[in-house]
C-alpha cells in the first residue's frame, strides 16, 4: 500500500504541471456567457483578436504568462456561468429514413460506375466491438465555429477517419475511434454500421456523402494490402490484380468494387435497395492517393494532423472522393444534382425528373469545333474546320519592344492571380443544352457558344499580348472562338461578323454554387492563416509572406482548394488516358454529363479576357507594359522589389480600379516572386518564359488537364 509521503509527492507533481485550459469550444462558450467581446479579451491578454479567435479554434495554445492569466480569467467565469450539464457521449446510430420529396436522388451523373453506388440505409443494431471503444469525446483540435451549422445526428463523428496499423480511427476535431477491422470487408461493415462517419448532401435534392476512410501504410498492410502498389505505368493508373485476396474477400462478400477497381481511391458498395445507400470509400495514402502537388506534405503529417487537414477540406468542399480534379468536378454534380423528385399526376407516385439548372442525367456530344480531334464527333463526320484553342496565356514579350528606361529598372516582379478561374466562374452563364447549328448569325454577347469570326484585322499595341490566341500572337484568318473572346473584341470597338456558329438555346449560371462555395472556403482559409480582408495592401503582403508559416495544416487545405479550382475546370474535357486508345473511340469520361468542353472554353475564355483587360488599363494608367505572362501570372518591370513600387493608386491612397489589385479574394493579386530585371532579360532571350520561374523554382503551373 502507497504511504502518506508517496501519495503527497504525486499530488504536488501534478500541481506542478501546466495549466489544463477547458476544450476551445468552451472557451469561447463562457466569454460569450459573460458577454466579452474577442476584441475586448485580446486588450485584456495583451494579446491580438486573431490569436484569441485561434484559442477558441483550438488552432494554438497560450504561452506563459498568459497561459496562467487566461485559466484564472476562464475559471471565474466557469464558476458565474456553469454549463447546463454535461454533453452526453451518443452512440452512432444508424440514419433515420427521410422523407421523400427532399431525399430523392436520381441516377448518379458523376462518373459511368457511379450510378451502381446508389444508397443504403445502415442497420440499427450495430455489432459489439471486438475491444472496448475509445470514448469519441477526445481531444478537439480545432472546435467548429459558434455560426457553424450542427452536427448531423446521422453523423455524429464527422466525414472521415484516418486509420493507423493499431487500430485507432483519427476523425475530426480530434476525435479517435478504436476500429477492430482486420480485413477491408470488416473495416467496411464497422464504418457503415458502428463509425458515426458520413456528411450531409449540399443541396436538398442530393444525395449524402459517403463515409470516408484513409490508410496509412501500417493499416493497409493489417489489412492484408500490400504497402506499395508496383508496376510500370503511373502509379495512380495502377490497380490490384483480381486475383488478389483482398478483391476476392470483397467479392465473396457480396461487396463490389466501381470500374476503377482497388486503386489508390477504392470505392466498395452494394447495389441500392430503395433510397438506401451502402458504400464506403478508401483512400491508401501508401498508395500515392494524396498527390503531393495538391496536397502538400500531408502524406507525412501524423495520422490526427490528415484527418484535421482533410476535414477542414470536407467541410467547407465536398469529402474527397479521388484527386482534387475528382473532387472539384464532383463538386459541380453535388451542388447542381441533375434530377429531382416529381409527382406523378395520374397515380400520385414520385418519379425522378430532371433538375433546372443542371446538366442532366444523360452525356451531350459537343459540337465538332468544341471537341478533341480524336473525338468521335470528330473522326466519324470528317471534321475538318478547325477547333476552339481557349487556352490560358503562354506569352513572352519580344525583347526588341523594351525601352531603355525599362531595361535600367532593376527588378522584375511576378503577380498572381488568386484562383483566377474561379474568378472566371463567378456569374458565368453556359449551355445547359446541345448546341444548334447556325450560318451567318448575328452576334449576340448573351448567347454561350462557338463563334466561327475574323479577328485578324484587329490591331493592338504589340507590347500587349492578343487577348484573342494563348500565345499572345495577332490571329491570322477566321477561327473559332467562345463568346467571351468575340464580345471583348466588340468591346475594345471593332465589328465582328460571324460566319457560322454552334450556340445553345438553354442557359444558366451553372457554376455559381460551385464558384460560391469555394470563394468562401479559399476565403475562410486564407484567414484562418492570418490573412484577412481588412488587411491594407502592405500588411496583405507581409501576411502572405507568412501565412504558410503559421500552420501548415490549413496551408495545405488552401493548396487543395487551389487544385481543385485549376482541376475541376480541367476534367470538363478530360483526354483519353492509357496507351491502348485508338482514335474515334469513346473513351470513359465521355459517359458523364460534366464531360462539357464547352463550359471548360468559357470559363478559361473569360479569364485570359480579364487579365488583357487588366493588362491594357495598366498600359493606360501607368505606361507599363508585361514582360510575359503563363495562366495567371504575369512578370512586370520595377523600380522597386514590391508590388507597391508599381501598382496604380489615387491621391486618397486607395488603389486605382480597372487595374491589377492586391487583396485575398479571388482575382486579386498576390506576390508571386522577385528577381533581377537582368535576369528576366537573360531568360527572355533564350525564349523561356519568367512568369514561369520568377517564383525562384522550376515549377510549372498545372492547368489541371
């Protein structure tokens, strides 16, 4: 038995630890209880508003001595203001069934296999775990916001889980589960009938999203997979053999997998009975499935930090549900589900009927001008009068067009747009139907389509890159164009006649949802890592200079959001893949009703339209011309290392409209990078392009293609 001395020196080691402060959520509970503002606690902490916000986040803990300052402060309101009784733990139960009319789902449009992962209602006894389950209230690594919606009851424990070799589910919010799966048909039954995982659709006439679990390496390998996937092709092509174990103990029972089988991003289902959906998706990290271009640094972050990283994306995007191309393009589909419940008339019964404003249930062949030459529409017709090229600028000046004066200044510095696609999809109206044929038409800057036109008589300053070919050079004969590219030449005051067009009778602003949810969640983003709207244009800069540095967990949630922009707009024409393709062929994203390179031309349209348009009032309003510009970057002469040193503003200090602007939204500018203006000469010489590098690396912007 434990002396007197004993126990007494335990007790006084404890006394001696660090402060224990309340979980953040009730951190912010009681100051709201005791009516303080943020602004007014941060005065009082000698602290900034930012920091305590990031207290009652659970982004960052304090120091001494404010650590100490900060527990006395939240003990005597904890004492005024006492909660009303303690949350109680709730057990995952299974989804109660919906109602009708706002649960339908009709035929899946994502992707070809996907129509066979239709939903399952889970059961309502879930087995006994093998072992005792970790409690599901432990520690909260970043506590939702007081404005954010509640908790699905059918989800209590978040969308996802990443589970490790020993057994522990790390979920949001600090969450840990203890999962007893040993094979990927127990970890699928556990996640379906015992995790609580799962999220709610994000429009009423959708459908929820399926659970979520990621591997590390050590769970793949528990579970019988092997720890990397071999072979000569991409490794994110590859796939289990069917004669594997694993896929036979999937099939055995009565599991099936989608046509793109156990990859890196496995989705395991059975086929719907009703309304009820029954899937479970898998993504092996071991596996590549995290690309590390859009997902840096992730792969290597402890299995709690993934789970953090991927839920923030989750909840302010969609589930991951492959890469971030994946998930942008299925993005579109969840935010504008292509049918909704109808009632039948003459019997009363509901029946599925097509949505306005989406894309439908069934493929649309595009026009021949709109498709890839390998496209059957293409191959079968003959087709031989030319093609849309709405690509992003690839442009470099002459070197022979620089001034002296521009050649003495001594930087060159790259701005870059924020997600300047997405900026493009904001209030963007596209064809929702096939395209009609029309000869001689009158043009109509309303009416989405390809325009057959003449621009070549066109003649802008050559200092300027033309707004209407990729590489910046003066059409040459009629070509094809999006209606974009033919309204702003209207709009610099030349006539266009059209000789021929393919335009669509039904519009509609498709990718607003799309566009709105992801501007708030780049925005949230960006000021969760201090940066923030109200900034002024120098602080903006010093913030960004930064803001990786402040947590990289959320920096990489932002490089996601990115990718998903540049790779959802990319897969709207997505090429044939693998070596085996043989022209004419249908290959497998033509199946889906987001196959639309039509809308993927308008969107890229638009924004090389926007940076000419910002290129030529800086022409106007300073006298300075780009030095070369690749997508959204472009390299300007400067006689100082900022942005600042060059950027139009008014007399009040406030920054001229028209031109290029610095700021976090989408479409303001950012910093890219600086170097030497002798350098960029250098490079412009030898024919490379220093919006490529000016960043300091050798990274290659990535259109998402």
């Amino acid at each position: 038995m434990a002396s007197e001395e004993e126990l007494f020196a335990n007790i006084d080691a404890l006394l001696e630890e660090e402060p224990q402060l309340p979980p953040p959520a009730e951190r912010a509970r009681l100051r709201e209880a005791a009516g303080i503002t943020q602004a007014r606690l941060a005065q009082a902490l000698k602290s900034t508003v930012q920091t305590v916000k990031n207290y009652e986040n659970g982004r960052s803990e304090p120091k001494s001595p404010r650590l100490e300052a900060y527990q006395r402060l939240l003990k005597g309101w904890a004492a005024k203001y006492p909660a009303h009784g303690a949350p109680a733990l709730v057990a995952p139960a299974a989804a109660p069934t919906p109602k009708m009319p706002e649960t339908f789902t009709g035929p899946a449009a994502s992707e070809p296999e996907a129509s066979a992962v239709a939903p399952v209602q889970t059961p309502a006894t879930p087995a006994a775990p093998e072992r005792p389950a970790r409690p599901a209230t432990s520690r909260r690594l970043a506590a939702k916001k007081a404005t954010a919606p509640a908790a699905d009851p059918r989800f209590p424990h978040g969308p996802l889980a990443v589970l490790d070799g020993d057994g522990s589910a790390y979920g949001v919010n600090g969450l840990v589960l203890d999962c007893p799966a040993t094979t990927v048909v127990e970890l699928v039954e556990w996640t379906l009938r015992q995790s609580g995982l799962g999220a709610p659709k994000l429009n009423r006439y959708g459908k929820d999203s399926d659970p979520l679990i990621v591997l590390t390496a050590a769970a793949a390998v528990k579970l019988g997979l092997p720890e990397r996937l071999e072979g000569h092709e991409q490794r994110r092509s590859l796939r289990l053999p069917e004669d594997h174990p694993v896929v036979k103990q999937v099939a055995k029972a009565k599991w099936q997998l989608t046509q793109r089988g156990f990859g890196p991003w496995a989705r395991i289902y059975r086929k719907a009975q009703g309304r009820d959906r029954q899937c479970v998706q898998l993504a092996i990290l071991s596996w590549d499935a995290l690309d590390e271009r859009s997902w840096p640094g992730v792969s290597e972050m402890e299995p709690a930090d993934i789970a953090r990283v991927l839920g923030v994306y989750a909840q302010r995007v969609i589930t991951p549900r492959g890469s971030t191309a994946v998930s942008g393009l299925e993005l579109m589909t969840a935010l504008r589900p292509p049918t909704k419940p109808e009632r039948d008339e003459e019997t009363g019964n509901w029946t599925s009927g097509h949505n306005p404003g989406s894309l439908g249930t069934e493929p649309m062949d595009p026009a021949p001008p709109e498709a890839t030459p390998e496209h059957p529409v293409v191959v079968q017709s003959g087709w031989s009068g030319g093609f849309l090229n709405e690509e992003a600028y690839q442009w470099v000046r002459s070197v022979d067009s620089l001034s002296d004066e521009e050649c003495m200044l001594p930087f060159a510095v790259g701005l870059d747009l924020n997600t300047a696609f997405l900026a493009a999809a904001a209030r963007l109206v596209v064809g929702l139907s096939a395209p009609d044929h029309f000869h001689a038409p009158k043009f109509n800057p309303k009416i989405p389509g390809s325009w057959l036109v003449d621009l070549s008589h066109i003649e802008l300053d050559p200092r300027l890159p033309s707004p209407f070919t990729p590489d910046g050079s003066r059409p040459t004969g009629p070509a094809w164009y999006q209606t974009h590219t033919v309204a702003y030449a209207q709009e610099l005051g030349y006539n266009v006649h059209p000789i021929e067009a393919y335009l669509r009778r039904e519009t509609g602003a498709y990718l607003d949802p799309w566009h709105d949810r992801l501007k708030n969640a780049y925005v949230d983003t960006l000021a969760d890592l201090g940066v923030t709207k109200d900034l002024d244009d120098r602080a903006f800069l010093a913030a960004m200079e930064q803001h990786k540095q402040v947590d990289p967990a959320l920096a990489a949630v932002l490089a996601a959001i990115k990718a998903t922009v540049k790779g959802g707009v990319g897969k709207l024409r997505e090429r044939p893949q693998g070596k085996h393709y043989k022209e004419g062929e249908r290959w497998p994203a033509l199946q889906r009703p987001t196959w639309r390179p039509d809308i993927r031309a308008a969107v890229i349209s638009k924004a090389r339209v926007n940076m000419h348009r910002k290129l030529n009032n800086m022409a106007k309003m300073t006298g300075l011309f780009p030095l070369a510009v690749l997508s959204d970057c472009v390299v300007y002469p400067s006689p100082g290392a900022s942005p600042l040193d060059f950027l139009p503003y008014a007399a009040s200090g406030k920054p001229q409209p028209g031109g290029f602007r610095l700021g976090p939204t989408p479409g303001l500018a950012k910093l890219e990078g600086v170097q030497e203006m002798l350098w960029a000469i250098d490079l412009m010489e030898k024919g490379l392009n220093p919006a490529r590098h000016i960043k300091g690396g050798d990274a290659v912007l990535d259109e998402g293609e």
